[in-house]
C-alpha cells in the first residue's frame, strides 16, 4: 500500500514538471514539500500523507465533542451538574485509542527513520561539507590525493552573474544559486559527512529528505540517492549569525559521464570544469527539446 501511495505522488510530481531535468528549488505561495529526488524523500512524502488520514478525524472529533460539551452542559440547560467522578468505560476506550493510534504511527515511523540511517548499498562517494559563518566547504575524499577536489560554494552575487554563465534567474534564482554546485552522479549512493568550523549550522536539501545539523568538533553522517537529474536547493536550516540567510547549498545532479568528466577536470581546473558542464547540461536540455518537438 505504501508504495502505491508514493507511486501515485511520483506520477503526480513527474507530471507536473518540465522536462527530465528539475531545478527542485522553493516557489511563491509553496504549501507542499518540493518535487521528491529520492526514494527516502517519497517515503516521507507518503508518511506525511498517511498521518493526516489520523490527525484530521481526530481534530474533528475532539472539535465535536468539545462542542457537544459546551452545548449540551451548558449552566442555563444543565443547571444542576452532574457529580460523576469517573466511568470505566471511558477510561479504557481514551486510554486504548491513543494506544493503538500511536502503534500505527510508531511502526512506519520507525521503518523510516531505520531507512535514512541505512543505505541499501555500500556509498560510492564520500563528500565532507564544513559550514562556516557564512558559506559551505565541500571536499570529495578519494583515495587519490592528487585528484582530490576541494572547493568553496558561496552565495551567487548578481553582478557576477554574466560572468559565470548564470543569467537565467529561474535555474539560478536570486539568495539560492551559489557560485560553485556539489556535482554527483543520478542514481549514485553518496555519503555526506557534515560538520562546522564555528557555529552550530544545519545541512538541508528538501528535495532529498536530508537535513543534519552541522556541529563543531563533531562529524554527523548521511546519505542520499539521486533518482532523477537536475538542479536542487537547499539552505543552513540553523540560525547560525547574521548572514545565516544567504549560505545557500546547491547539488547539481548529472548522469555518471558527465560526472567522471567534471570530476577529472575540476581537480585541476574548477571554473573551466563547472562551465564545461553546465555547457553539456544545456546541450543535453537542447536535444531533448528538438526531440520532444519531432
């Protein structure tokens, strides 16, 4: 049933967006979580769903009764209140209900929180990111030094947008592009080992399900798998100083060519490596547009 579900959400986010590469990112009167990029980012779609199926009737009969009480017990037509002190039944019907609400919720609950601590597989890349007041370090760890990657992702500045390629405000927009996007390929385990050199910051990306606080002197850990290309944004989610609200984060999710091509030129050219592919990205983009009008 829960697959379903998240089958039923997935057809509904693929529909309503254009073309294969998203740009998952916050939107003007947003009220529901962004397009999900991962299997644990749909199954937390689906338990916020099947919560509600439990908080609705259960606002709307505390709502009743709480009515029917005020109507029915009123002074001018219970003049004489009862003297009651206690009723078994009740008791055991408000002491099972919660019982057994709280065992449906406990048991999915517990299913996913085991799941976002537990990748199905062995993760094939490990990025540390280090929060800093006010911008993100990232380095990919490798075995091999000397083709280790290494680099800052700030903010994007308007005036520099004409010169890194970033002009199109609804790909780029203003307070979430940053100048240089962790790359990694689709449908690729990546660890992420969170941690900050100053304050207490937090790692959010919606689109993944993912969000870890960022902790001086201690190395928190987590993962993601990017099912579907694209551009997705995410923010430090933990007041942090005054420019906590402009270090943005950025994830660029590519196919694995591509991936092991900006990987190999970025070691020793970053700028040259992201405007190559953010060249191919549009390449890619153009293609798939000439296709879809044939």
């Amino acid at each position: 049933m829960r697959k379903f579900v998240a089958s039923l959400w997935l057809s509904a986010l693929t529909l309503g967006a254009t073309g294969t590469a998203l740009a998952a990112q916050p939107e003007d009167w947003q009220y529901r979580f962004q397009p999900a990029a991962t299997a644990i980012m749909e199954q937390i779609q689906w338990f916020e769903a099947y919560t509600l199926w439990f908080i609705v009737p259960i606002t709307i009969l505390v709502m009743a009764l709480l009515a029917w009480v005020i109507v029915r017990y009123r002074a001018s037509a219970n003049p004489e209140p009862s003297r009651t002190s206690h009723n078994t039944l009740i008791e055991v019907i408000w002491t099972l209900g919660p019982v057994l609400v709280l065992l449906f919720l406990a048991i999915p609950s517990f299913q996913l929180l085991t799941a976002q601590y537990t990748p199905e597989e062995e993760p094939e890349i490990t990025i540390k990111a280090t929060g800093v007041q006010w911008y993100w370090d990232y380095e990919y760890q490798g075995e091999d030094e000397d083709s280790s990657v290494s680099f800052t992702s700030l903010m994007l500045q308007e005036g520099d947008r004409e010169s890194t390629g970033k002009e199109d405000t609804s790909s780029y927009p203003r307070l979430l592009a940053v100048d240089n996007e962790v790359v990694v390929p689709v449908d690729t385990t990546v660890r992420l080992l969170i941690t900050a050199s100053d304050v207490i910051h937090a790692f959010a990306m919606p689109a993944f399900g993912v969000k870890v606080d960022a902790v001086p002197g201690r190395i928190n850990e987590t993962w993601f798998k990017a099912e579907r290309e694209g551009l997705y944004y995410g923010q430090c989610s933990e007041l942090c100083g005054k420019d906590h609200a402009y270090m943005p984060i950025a994830i660029r999710v590519v196919s694995r060519d591509q991936y092991s091509q900006w990987l190999d030129a970025a070691a020793d050219d970053l700028q040259g490596a992201n405007r190559a592919l953010m060249a191919a990205v549009e390449s890619d983009k153009d293609e798939e547009k000439v296709a879809a009008a044939e």
